[in-house]
C-alpha cells in the first residue's frame, strides 16, 4: 500500500519518510495533489564476483589506429 505526501508536508518530514520508505513502504509525493514522484528503498547490490569475466576475447583490432573519418569524430 502506498501512501501520498504533500510536498510541502514532505519537506518537513523527509527524514521521516526515508525511514518509512526504508522500510519498505512505498511513498507518494504530490504536488496540488498530482503525484509527482514515488519515494522507495533501493535495492541493495551485492557483492562482486570475480572472474565474471573470464575467458572474455578482446579482438586485437580495438586497439587499431582510428581512421581518418573516425577521428574526426572525436575531435
């Protein structure tokens, strides 16, 4: 269940509302009574795992000098 905020109110309760939000909870946050943004907790990242990569083949023609046209690109 979501719950709607005035922006206003939403000022002066952010550091309330994160906690909710961290909770869980999803927050709604209006304008005039339009919703304009919804406040939810990130979803936590986990760690790396090494050797994702392994076995990946760089062909040796990414390292090739750019073209004329290419470089002119980057310039």
């Amino acid at each position: 269940m979501s719950d709607t905020v005035n922006l206003y109110d939403a000022k002066t309760q952010l550091s309330r509302l994160v906690d909710r939000a961290a909770a869980g909870e999803d927050i709604i946050i209006a304008r005039a009574g339009k919703p304009i943004v919804r406040l939810v907790p990130i979803e936590p990242v986990g760690p790396r795992m090494p050797g994702l990569l392994k076995g990946l083949i760089v062909p040796d023609a990414l390292f090739d000098p750019l073209t004329e046209d290419e470089a002119t690109h980057w310039e």
